[in-house]
C-alpha cells in the first residue's frame, strides 16, 4: 500500500510540475500577443532549445528536419499547411453558419 502511494504521490507531484510549467508559458505569452517580429528577446523568453536534423531530400527538394522545444511546454506538433488550410475552412463555414442564425 505504502509503495503505491508513493507512485500516485511521484505522478501527481510530475502533473503539477507540467501544469506549473504551461501555466507560466501562457503568462509569458500574453505579453507577446501580437508578435510582428521575433527578436532575440521573444526567442530567449519561448524557446528552449532548436535541433536541426541531419538534410533529408524530399521529392528532389533538400530539407532540414527542425524540431523546437518551448520553454515550459516542449515540442509542440504544428500542423501541415494542408491540415492549416482545412482548419481555416472550417473556422470560416462556422462564421458563415453562426451569421445566418437569427435570434
């Protein structure tokens, strides 16, 4: 019994460290909520570490796989354009949609 609230206290003490951390990420970001240029400082407040992987070629096209680590949060998957443009399309046949409704 002992060693098994030791777990559940080691995986709650490991949330509430994660949840701390984007915590503090979102408060550094609402100070940067319209970023028309990265500079040095932005990039020291967000990023933690860039690791550029070893050149790749992709349908006759040279590429440098980039993965960026944000401080507080880690790596975080951006969509492909594709998957952006799809979200976009939606976002605006939701627009549309809540437009026509009338109360």
């Amino acid at each position: 019994m002992k060693v098994l609230a030791e777990e559940r206290k080691t995986e709650f003490d490991v949330d509430n460290s994660k949840m701390n951390d984007v915590q503090q990420f979102i408060e550094r970001a609402r100070n940067y909520t319209h970023i028309k240029e990265l500079s040095p400082a932005i990039v020291n407040e967000f990023v933690d570490r860039i690791i550029i992987s070893q050149k790749q070629t992709i349908d006759s096209n040279t590429v440098y796989p980039i993965d960026i680590f944000y401080r507080g949060v880690g790596i975080i998957d951006m969509p492909t354009a594709e998957e952006m443009e799809a979200l976009f399309q939606e976002h605006i046949q939701q627009k549309r949609v809540s437009k026509g409704k009338t109360a």
